[in-house]
C-alpha cells in the first residue's frame, strides 16, 4: 500500500499518492523554473487551477486519492513546460491563486 499525501492545490486538499507527489512536484518545479519572474508566477498559477479541476473531476467520478496516472494525464493535457513555453501566453489569464502546497518527507 502506498503512502497517501495531502496537498493544497489552489485552495483544495487532495490526497495524492507517493508517486503522483513526486511526478506532480517535479512537474511543478520544472513549470516554475520555464516561467520565471512575476508573469511566470501568474502562468503557472493559471496551470494549478486548471490542474485543480482536472483534480476535481476525478474526484466527483469516485476516486479518493489521486494516482500517478492522473498526473500523467493532467501533464499531457496541459503539456509540459518546453510545450507550453513556446504557446502563446495571451491565453493565460492574470488570475491570483494559491500555490501548491506539498509536505516534505
């Protein structure tokens, strides 16, 4: 059995599994070293809330914890951070959102 997280994402508690935390961390970091400075904050948080609601339709299907292939799904919908880094940044609303905020191990 494996370890189940709480995380913060944009203001919701998931419980994500071990793998999923260190995918989804990992993913995260590389998003905010692509997005650097104040406008990157504002992208990134934009891509937390989105990822928040991919989050929140799993949830509503039945799922209590959030597994490594939910991230890999949420990272191939939203892309990764090279893939998105070359879109246009327009579409990224300006919205104000917390962070993910994950436990330390």
């Amino acid at each position: 059995m494996k370890k189940a997280f709480p995380a913060n994402i944009n203001g919701k508690i998931f419980y994500i599994d071990e793998d999923a935390y260190t995918l989804l961390h990992s993913y995260l970091t590389q998003l905010r070293a692509a997005f650097p400075g104040p406008e990157g904050e504002e992208i990134v948080s934009d891509i937390e809330s989105r990822i928040r609601e991919l989050f929140d339709e799993r949830i509503a299907a039945g799922q209590s914890v959030i597994v490594i292939d939910d991230v890999n799904s949420v990272i191939d919908i939203m892309g990764r951070p090279e893939e998105i880094s070359g879109s246009d940044e327009a579409e990224y609303n300006a919205v104000s959102y917390t962070h993910l905020t994950l436990p330390t191990t």
